[in-house]
C-alpha cells in the first residue's frame, strides 16, 4: 500500500464527505477511493470513517488522525513542490478561496494575469462568502475581509483596504429625501449585508465622535452584489463597498450617502497555512497581490481623485 497517497485520499474524503466527491477531485474512481481507505483502516487497526448511503463521516479516532495527517500530506506536497520547481517557474495547482463579490469583481483579473506569467500553474478560484478554514477545506490561500481569531495554524498578510460606503439610486433620494443624520436612516429603507459582523447595526465616526444605529433592513443579502443590484433599481440606501460601487459612484448612478460620516475601515486579508516553508507558489500569489492593491488600490484612487472619499 501507498500510505501517502492513502493518506491524501482520506484528507480529501474528509474534507469533501464523500467518496465519489474526493474521486472526482483527485482524478480517480470511487472504487479506488473506497479500496486505498480500506487498506489506510487495516493499516491502522482502527476506523476513521463512518459511511451510510447519503454522506461519509469521521469517527472519533478519524477526527483526531485528520489533523497530522493532513500536515503529513501538506508537507509531502510542499517537499514534492521544492523539488518541482525549474528556477523561478511556478507549477502545479493553487487553491484560492475569496468572498463572491471581490472575487468575481477584481481577484478573478488578476488571477488570471498571475497565471499567465506562470503558464504551468494550474489556479482554482472557489468563491465563497462563508468564513472557511483554509487549512479544512484545503485551500493553498484565503482571501478576508478582515482578520481571524488568533490561530497557530494561520498566518495572515494585509492585501488592501475595504472601504464601506453608504449610496442609493438619484430615483431613490429623489422620492425619499437624502438623510443628513445616520439616526434618520430609521426612516429609511435600508439595504443590508447579512454577513456584518455587529448584525443589524451600522457604525459611523465623525471627528472622534462614534454613533451606531439599529436599522430595519428592507431588503438583506449575504452578497454584496445582489445588495448593489437592488440599490441600483432604486429599493433603498445600500450599505456597499467602494470596490463595487465605484464606477457607478463615478458616472452618477449611485449618489454618496452621509459622506460626512466615516463606516469602519476594514482589509482584505490574505490567510495561509502555517507551514515552516511557505510554497513559492503561495507567496508569489500574495506579492503580486500586494503589489496590485497597495498602497491604494484603483477603486479607491478614482473615488478620491474624483473627491468622494478621502485621499
């Protein structure tokens, strides 16, 4: 048996909860999967898996081998890598993960425009708004907003700002007013970001002075850009990001909303696995990254140049 191999088909059928999901994934078929699993139990002694008709599951003793196995299988793919690379070539798969708006908006650009510097990577972009484990779910990076509870098994590398501004459509303002005070947004019909981490409050600050605000949402999403869609048709005043909104700032289909009041400032984060040797590969990723968003990135320079936002 090849305990490696072994090894990273298990990680992956852990990951995935399924046999024919981890096949598809690694290029196998499902009784491959299933025979390598078998011979990983017997060479143990122990059961890892539960499996029933619907989904796979880990044991107790699979739940606690996951953990140095997948480091096992980590470092045994970084070591394969190390040796893989031909001078400053880059080769083999990245796994990405980002949140849907700016990874679909701006990450999927420059992504693509990474790999064609490096034509013998083989990126994966998985767009996904949910706080995802890169570690758990396999991925080489993951892109945040924000930071993470402190974890040993992460490191983290600031991207760019991400700037929150509040708009709406001329066709809204015009038929409800333009509030002058964040207490008036009570009136209003408020577009909200399910994933907001202080809930149904919206903070703002201004010279010093901080207010948070309970709004209603009329209309809620966990996708920024659905949000920045129904602003557009006119439902209400969006709670949005400069990188989203910013052309739309910019040719007057959006107008600024309580400009005199600042959101919270946030970053995109870059997250990777902890690993002793970062890959070439995962650190090549995040310079280029660095270098495309800082120190300010293009959305953010054409607000500021047109006077929307500060310099």
């Amino acid at each position: 048996m090849d305990q490696l191999k072994a090894m990273e088909i298990f990680v992956e059928v852990a990951r995935l909860r399924g046999f024919s999901a981890a096949g598809r994934q690694l290029g196998i078929s499902r009784a491959l999967v299933s025979k390598h699993i078998m011979q990983l139990e017997a060479e143990l002694g122990a059961r890892l898996l539960h499996r029933s008709t619907r989904e796979v599951s880990l044991t107790e003793l699979g739940q606690a081998y996951l953990e140095p196995c997948t480091a096992s299988v980590e470092q045994a793919r970084l070591a394969r890598q190390i040796v893989s690379q031909t001078g400053d070539e880059l080769v083999g798969g990245l796994r990405i993960q980002a949140p849907s708006s700016f990874g679909s908006e701006w990450l999927a650009d420059a992504l693509a425009r990474f790999a064609l510097l490096h034509p013998r990577l083989q990126p994966t972009l998985h767009v996904d708004d949910n706080l995802l484990d890169p570690v758990k779910h396999g991925f080489d990076l993951s892109i945040r907003v924000g930071g993470i509870p402190d974890s040993p098994g992460l490191h983290m590398r600031r991207l760019a700002p991400c700037r929150g501004i509040l708009c709406a459509s001329p066709a809204y303002l015009d038929a409800h007013g333009m509030p002058d005070h964040p207490e008036q947004l009570r009136q209003h019909r408020c577009l909200h970001f399910s994933h907001l981490t202080q809930g149904s409050t919206w903070h703002f600050e201004r010279e010093s002075r901080q207010l948070a605000v309970d709004i209603t949402p009329a209309f809620s999403s966990n996708n920024g850009k659905a949000l920045h869609q129904a602003a557009l048709r006119g439902l209400g005043i969006v709670y949005d990001t400069t990188f989203l909104a910013w052309r739309d700032l910019l040719e007057g289909r959006l107008l600024a909303v309580l400009d005199g009041w600042s959101l919270p400032l946030n970053d995109f984060t870059a997250l990777y696995p902890a690993t002793h040797k970062v890959p070439p590969k995962v650190r090549a990723m995040i310079d280029f990254l660095v270098e495309e968003y800082q120190s300010i990135p293009e959305w953010d320079k054409a607000l500021a140049d047109a006077g929307l936002i500060p310099g």
